[in-house]
C-alpha cells in the first residue's frame, strides 16, 4: 500500500483568499509534500504564500514569472515533485477543503484497487460547498473524466501520458487529460467516499418551462476557453469517446440555449462562443487576447 507521506501535493493557485492557510494546513498533515505554483502575477499574493514556508517544513513554493495558466502551473509542479523524488502526485484546487482522512482513504483505496486494475488516476468524490449532495453509490466507479482537484495518480501515469495540455490554459484541462489516460489503457476511478469540498464557479439554477438550467456565470473570456477547449477536445475523440462527444455537443447547446434565454451580455458571449469554434476548427490555442466588451 502507498504511504501518505510518499504522496506529493500540487496546487497551482491564483490569488487565494485569506482562508488559504488554513486549508493548506489540511493537506500539509497528510503528504510528505505540498507544492504550490503561485500563478497570480501579484506580488502581495507572493509574499502572504512565501511567508506560509516557516509554518510547514514540507512546502515548496514555486512563482511563475507571468499568469501561465492552470495546465502550465500543474506541469511546473510535477516536474519539481519529479525532481524530488516522489512518485505519487495528488492534485488540488487551491479552494478544495480536504478531509482529515482523505490522504488515508487514497491509499487504501489504491492498494486494493491496483491488484485488479490498471489505475491511471484514482479519485476522490467530493460535494459543491454550498450543497448537501450525496454521491455515494457503490465503492467505486469507473469513469470517463474527473475533475483534476482530488485526484491521484502515480508518476508512472505523467511519464506515459505526458503532460497537461499548457496550450488550453484553462477549461477542459482535466477532461482532455483523462481521457488520454484512457486511451493508454489506464482506468479513471472514482471513489464513492466523499474526500473534499470545493467550488466550482458560481452556478446557480433556472427554469424555462420543463427545461432546467445551470449557469455558471462565467466571463465572456471563460466562455471562450470553455467552448474552444471542449471542441477541441471533440475533435480529437470522436471516434474513440462517441458517449462523451455526444454528453459535450448536447452541453454545448444547452450552453447556447442558456445564453440566448438568461444572460444579460448575451452578445458579448455569443461572439466568444463563436470564436472559440472557429478557433478550435482553425487549430489556434493559447493564450486568448481580450476583445472589447471581455473582462
């Protein structure tokens, strides 16, 4: 069975609130290594992370020169966790709230689980912050995608699937990843046993009808990303994750449905949902450069 203390913690994070330290001490007591990727191009940010090294022998703080994005930060930090010798990473949002024994629950899990399948990435349940969800049905089950936050995964995993795909910044980074370690014939385990509580957005529930709807009140340049990342991403799967291409092409939709029927700055979303198809079909990722009206 893996150790606890043999797991890496990597958390790429982007100006954290002041609760930050508190969660980081939650993690901190569970690995033998926490490594957070301070991607904020903020010097004050800087300095509140630097200083948290005197609290926590086990820390690494590692500072992007400029914003590099969610892919390029989690790349950056299992290099260094490469460097250092670990061979199991466990990646983490920078607001996820862990479970006392959720570093416990992952290697018990891992140990009796690898004895029967080829365990790519093994992952935590978790619950919106805001939400009572339940979630627990059966032990375990095998999926397509997972998010990236409470997830872990032997370095073997990185070595063979290579790395996050950096030119998505951010949106559909998990998804692409996992679905690559599928197509290395690794499995995607998700773990019934709630091990964390995190954030995801700002979404909120609307109704049209017998239509229901979740909006995730999103900036136009998210909605970019978002809509460029996951063509993108079916593009490259279709023959091999019809289910998926189907689940992502109805969400598309559903997307541009939401935003005809609710949003305020419908335009402004549009003509980013617009571009980012043309810029998935023309191959142009990266960075995207704001136009007016995003913010």
């Amino acid at each position: 069975m893996p150790d606890p203390k043999e797991f890496c913690a990597i958390i790429p994070t982007y100006r954290p609130d002041l609760d930050f330290p508190s969660r980081l001490e939650l993690v901190a007591t569970q690995v033998g290594c926490v490594i957070v990727v301070d991607d904020s191009e903020c010097p004050e940010t800087a300095t509140r992370i630097e200083a948290l090294q005197g609290l926590h022998r086990n820390l690494v703080v590692l500072h992007n020169e400029h914003n590099c994005g969610l892919a390029a930060s989690l790349n950056r930090g299992i290099r260094e966790a490469k460097n250092l010798g670990y061979r199991w990473l466990l990646t983490l949002d920078d607001d996820a709230i862990v479970k006392p024994d959720m570093s416990s629950q992952l290697a018990e899990s891992c140990a009796v689980l690898s004895q029967s399948l080829p365990i790519g990435i093994l992952a935590m349940s978790w619950r919106h912050f805001s939400t009572r969800r339940t979630r627990d049905r059966g032990a375990w089950r095998d999926k397509m995608m997972v998010i990236t936050s409470g997830s872990l995964m032997p370095m073997e995993t990185f070595d063979s699937v290579g790395p996050f795909r950096d030119d998505f910044i951010i949106d559909s980074v998990d998804t692409d990843y996992c679905l690559r370690v599928r197509a290395h014939g690794l499995k995607v385990i998700e773990l019934a046993t709630q091990g964390f509580t995190q954030r995801l957005g700002h979404p909120r529930t609307v109704e049209w009808g017998p239509l229901r709807f979740t909006l995730q009140e999103h900036s136009p340049l998210r909605t970019y990303y978002r809509v460029r990342n996951s063509t993108t991403v079916v593009m490259e799967n279709w023959r091999r994750e019809p289910l998926y291409v189907a689940g992502a092409i109805y969400c598309n939709l559903q997307q541009v449905l939401a935003t005809l029927l609710f949003y305020k700055d419908k335009r402004v979303h549009l003509a980013a949902m617009a571009d980012g198809l043309q810029h998935a079909w023309k191959g142009l990722l990266g960075f995207r450069e704001l136009n007016v009206g995003e913010k």
